[in-house]
C-alpha cells in the first residue's frame, strides 16, 4: 500500500481517486435529482473543500450557483470549536436553497455555526454535503444530507484536505500510519 511522508510522518492510502470518482459521481446524480429545475447557491468551506467543491460540480446536470467561505478553526490536529471569519459569505442568502460543502464534517461545529448562518440569513432550505464523516467524533447534532465516506475517527489527509499546509494536493484520502 502506498505511503507518504508528511512533517516527517507517515500516512497510507485510504481511498483511491477512483473510488473517490465513483462515489463523487453518485453524490452529484443525487443533488442533481434532489434539486431538478432549482438553481442552489453551492457553498465550498475553504480551504479544504475546493477539490471536491471542482469534481462535484462537475457531475450536476442542474446550473447551480457557486460560492466559498473561509474560517479559521483547526490547527494541528486537533479541531478548536473556535470559528473566525475570514472570507465571509457575500452572496444573497434570502430565499435561496443553500448547499453547504466540506471536505469532512469531524467535531461538527463549524457546520453546526454555518448552518445556523445560512439560517439567520433567510435561506430557504439548506443541505449539507461533505467528502468525508467522522461519526465517531460528532459533538453535535447535525444532519449531513449527502455523505461521500463515514470514516474512523482517524486523522486523514489529500483530495484537499492538509495537515498543516501539506497533503492537499494528493488525489487520494491518506490516513495517518501510527
Ligand atoms: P469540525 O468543525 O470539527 O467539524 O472541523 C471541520 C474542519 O476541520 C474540516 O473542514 C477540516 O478542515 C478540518 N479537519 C477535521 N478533521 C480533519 C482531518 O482528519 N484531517 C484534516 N483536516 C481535518
Ligand atoms: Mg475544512
């Protein structure tokens, strides 16, 4: 199995790009029928969801509208709770069907607060669609409407996902080996 070494540790594959593809396919068809004959304003958390945010999209047969978000909120490891704003949504949220897009809902607070942002903002509806869950480390309740992988509660990265600045741009999910 393949290994790569990032900040000096080691890290296996989990998933491949193909099957990363093959499931992809499958989350867009879904989306593409929830919201036949709608416009949604699609919602990337950067900076992790910009991969999948690009492969998604890219397999609608609906013309979405696509926007992107940015906060600050995990550092290392281990996620703070703590949600800091740095690129804040500036599209019209007001009666829109809003998608919200992750890479990986882990604690699941900053869905949790983004949600409630979409909500406050007189979002018609909002759904959540992430790569990757982590069921085991959840703090809160939260719905995640469309779901690529339930995963362990394991550290991962690659497909747009970083351990500290690194790994993003590996095709794969590689898991920490340790
Ligand atoms: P949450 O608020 O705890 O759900 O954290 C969500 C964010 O933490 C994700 O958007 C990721 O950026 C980051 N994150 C959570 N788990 C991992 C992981 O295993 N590897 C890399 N980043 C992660
Ligand atoms: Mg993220």
């Amino acid at each position: 199995m393949k290994t790569v070494h990032l900040h000096q540790r080691p890290f296996q594959c989990l998933l491949t790009p193909t099957q990363i593809a093959d499931r992809v396919r499958l989350l867009g068809q879904a989306i593409s029928q929830d919201f036949a004959g709608r416009k949604p304003l699609m919602v990337g958390v950067l900076n992790g969801a910009f991969v999948f945010v690009a492969d998604l999209v890219r397999q609608l047969t609906i013309q979405p509208e696509i926007a992107f978000v940015r906060y600050a909120s995990y550092e290392g490891m281990q996620s703070t709770g703590k949600l800091q704003a740095l690129l804040p949504l500036n599209e019209q949220v007001a009666g829109r069907d809003v998608i919200l897009i992750e890479d990986i809902v882990d604690s699941g607070h900053t869905m949790q607060q983004l949600i409630a942002l979409a909500q406050q903002e007189g979002a018609a509806s909002v759904r959540v669609a992430s790569l990757l869950l982590k069921p085991d480390a959840l703090q809160v309740p939260l719905t995640v409407d469309y779901v690529g992988f339930e995963i362990e509660n394991r550290f991962v990265v690659g497909y747009g996902l970083d351990y500290d600045g690194q790994g993003r741009e590996l095709a794969g999910i590689y898991v920490l080996a340790e």
